[in-house]
C-alpha cells in the first residue's frame, strides 16, 4: 500500500495574511484565487527534507519552515525582485542540482528560489 506520495500543500500563519497573499502575488507572481491561496499543477521534483533545529538555512535558527519555489530564469527573477525593492540575498548557488536564491518576504520569511537544471 502506498502511504505519502507528494506534497499537497504548504501552510503557514501571518500577522496580516492580506498584505503577505499581495506581496506574493505581486512579487513572485502567484495566482492567488478568491479562497486566499493558489494550487501548482506543474510536473516536477518536489524536495521533503528535515534540517537541524540549529540550522540557519532558513534564515535564523527561530525560523521553523522555508519554502522552495521552482523559477524559469533565477537572475532575471532576482533581478527584477531588486527593482522592485525587495529584500534579495546576495548569494546565489549553482550546482549539479541547478541555481538558487533567496528573497525575504514581509514577514521576515526567507523564500528560496530554484532554477532546476537545463532539461528538468
């Protein structure tokens, strides 16, 4: 029998869930629906991972959960977010698993950012 086969969603809480569904839609450009969040159908890898508590990856060791989107062209998208005055880091990893980056939503939230590798 199967038992988990994907992930089917990611929640999360906000002081002021209006300004952070805006800020997602304007920025990262999520088609937020009239029930307040938005659904992926595209194919692909889904990363599940378990950190350290200690780890700063997230952001700061406070910081429970990051999300990873998936991104057509990581530099364009990072440099667009730059102009739009987000909170961007400067760093940007490339590997055989593709590039990521890092923004910082209004609530402090660190997002990363995928480009998967060419053909993925």
């Amino acid at each position: 029998m199967k038992r988990v086969i994907g992930i089917g969603g990611i929640f999360f809480k906000s002081a002021d869930p209006q300004r952070l569904r805006e800020w997602y839609r304007r920025h990262l450009g999520l088609d937020i629906e009239a029930w307040g969040g938005t659904a992926f159908t595209a194919p692909g890898t889904t990363v599940w991972n378990v950190f350290e508590a200690s780890s700063n990856y997230f952001g700061n060791e406070r910081a429970q959960f990051m999300v990873n989107y998936r991104v057509a062209d990581l530099r364009a998208l990072i440099a667009a977010l730059r102009a739009e005055g987000c909170q961007v880091d400067d760093k940007v990893d490339e590997s055989e698993y593709g590039r990521f980056g890092w923004v910082f939503d209004p609530d402090g939230n660190k997002v990363e950012l995928w480009e998967p590798p060419d053909g993925q």
